[in-house]
C-alpha cells in the first residue's frame, strides 16, 4: 500500500516569504502529525490533525500554522521564514493514539 | 530538560560487535517505542514496549523496558553496516487520545566494514 506522501521533497526559500508543504496519509489514517527536525533540537513536535480539528500544538510561534482536510490531507504553512526555520519537516499518520505512526520521508526546507 | 535522554550520542564501531543504547527519563510512560531513521528518511518504528521488564526481539536487535517503566535499551548484536543510522526513541505525550510524540535526542550509529 502506498505510503506517507509529502510533497515536495526539497524547497528553497528566501527569508520573509512564506511556504506550503503538503502531506499525504496513508488511506485510512484519520490522524496526521508534523514535527520539525534540525541539527540542534531534534524532532520537536509541531502540531497534530485528526478527522479535521487541530488536536495538539506543539511550542512554536504562530507564524507556523497547518490544516487538515476532508479526505484526511494535510498542509503545514510557515510565513515569514526565517534562516531557523530550515529543517527537515517530517509527517506522519496513523488511525489515531494508540497505533503506531508511519512517517513520511519529509520536505527538506533551506531558508536562505 | 529533555524528557528521554539517550546515550550514546554518537558510536561507531566494526561490522561484528554488539552495543546497547540507552534511553533513559525520571518520568512513567504507559509505553515506549523505538524508531530507525536512514539519512533523507523519516524514522521507520521498530518496535512498541508497553509492559515493565518487557523484552522483545527484531532478528538481530533486542529491546527492553525498563521494570519502572522509566526507561528502556535496545542491543545490537553482531552489527552490521545495514544497521547504520540513528535510533531514536520516544513516548506518547499528553493524554490517551493524542498523537503528540517526544523524541530523545537520537543516538547515530555507524557501522564500518
């Protein structure tokens, strides 16, 4: 079965401008969360998504922001970038709390 | 303060030798569970330990938690360069209906040949 979808896979970005990324469940998974990979702190949460409410929020500022929709997609926003944003934004799905989370290969983010 | 410490950070070793990585915190967790990640990939979940003094077993790869429930390692037998990567564990944050993952820092494991 097809596996977690994100997209794109690299993104190179200016300061000050905004950027979408997208994520794709696998079919069935109503839960979808994103976290935030670099160098210094490691995976930190950022928020999670289940059947198209925000469920969790991670400690980050609100120019970082995401959506879920019907069909279980999910898109993360950042505005406003800044040269610390630049990570490897990964996601994740499950069918919810309890079962375990199959990760996308995430979208390398360079804020330059 | 991180809430699951790993350790080591860093090992490399030869192709043959075992090692034990540790994860280690002051809290309880209902459950623990360990994640490989490949350089460009997202972590790949290995294993899910829920019972205090726990052991289960992937092939090569040996995983306990802790009789507390405070803490957890994963041995390596005979590793191999296919076993190169970084190991992370990690615990479901917050209440039972949440999907909130706090991650240890990772341990990066290179296997030479």
């Amino acid at each position: 079965k097809a596996g977690v979808t994100q997209t794109p896979r690299y993104l190179i970005k200016t300061r000050g401008q905004q950027v979408t990324l997208s994520c794709s469940p696998i079919s069935g998974h109503r839960s979808v969360s994103w976290y935030q990979q670099t160098p210094g702190q490691g995976l930190q949460f950022l928020f999670e998504y289940f059947s198209e409410t925000q469920r969790n929020k991670g400690n980050f500022p609100g120019r970082f922001s995401g959506r879920q929709f019907s069909n279980s997609r999910s898109e993360m926003n950042v505005s406003t970038l800044e040269l610390g944003d630049s990570a490897l934004y990964l996601c994740a799905s499950s069918f919810g709390a309890g079962y375990g989370y199959t990760f996308g290969s995430g979208t390398r983010l360079t804020v330059v | 303060t991180q809430l699951l410490e790993q350790s080591p950070q860093f090992l490399s070793i030869q192709e043959g030798e075992n090692l034990t990585v540790y994860c280690n915190s002051s809290s309880v967790f209902s459950s623990l569970q360990w994640y490989r990640q490949e350089p460009g990939e997202g972590p790949v979940l290995l294993v899910t330990v829920v019972t205090g003094g726990e052991v289960k077993k992937l092939k090569r790869l040996t995983f306990q938690f802790g009789d507390a429930r405070k803490d957890s390692s994963l041995h390596i037998t005979a590793a191999q360069p296919g076993d190169t990567g970084l190991y992370l564990c990690a615990v479901i944050s917050g209440s039972s209906n949440t999907g909130k993952l706090i991650f240890g820092q990772g341990t990066t494991l290179q296997v030479k040949p």
